[in-house]
C-alpha cells in the first residue's frame, strides 16, 4: 500500500500547484526520504536487491515523508523531484552508505 502512495507521489502533478519551499528538519526528511526511495529503485533496477527490500526502502521514505514533511503529496513530491535533480545517483548512493542509520534515527517511522 506503501508502495501504491508513493508511486501516487510521483505521479500526480498538477500544473497549478505552488512552488514551497523547505527548509530545515523538512528539508532533511525530504533529502533521507529521496536517499531511500532512489536507492532502492536503483539497487533494485542494477539486480543487486530483491523487489521486496525496494518496496521496503519506498515504504520507508513515504513514511518519512508522511510523518515529517507538512504540505500536500504534491508539494512534497515536486520537492522531492528538486532532490532528485540536484543530485546525481553516485552522490544519494553514498548517501545512503554513510547516512541511513542516521536518517532513521532521526526521522522515526515506527
């Protein structure tokens, strides 16, 4: 279900939407929330993880986006394209190596 929310996240874009703007503990969620999801999907596409680790890494990252983001799924999706843009898969991959524990620690899900 996790899994269906987050791919709802990534597809709705209404044009109309506003641009917000995060900062702080929201931006930081937003950057761990992206480190997770774009992990997985990539570990998972490179057939270095199984599909139900993937599902996991996105229900983790809809989970901190629920939790510790305000706003609506739409602006919280455009920011998390933002981070997806700005930075490149090498960099959200070492991301994830030097920085997941920490990101759970400090955006709990449970």
């Amino acid at each position: 279900m996790r899994a269906f929310a987050f791919a709802l996240l990534l597809a709705a874009h209404p044009a109309h939407a506003a641009q917000r703007v995060y900062e702080g503990d929201e931006a930081a969620a937003i950057r761990c929330a992206n480190m997770m999801a774009m992990t997985g999907v990539t570990l998972y596409q490179a057939g270095l993880m199984g599909e139900p680790e993937k599902d996991i890494l996105i229900g983790i990252s809809v989970l901190i986006l629920e939790r510790h983001v305000s706003g609506n799924w739409t602006e919280k999706k455009r920011a998390m394209e933002a981070m997806r843009d700005r930075r490149d898969m090498e960099a959200t991959l070492e991301d994830y190596q030097r920085h997941a524990p920490l990101c759970l620690n400090r955006f709990p899900i449970n």
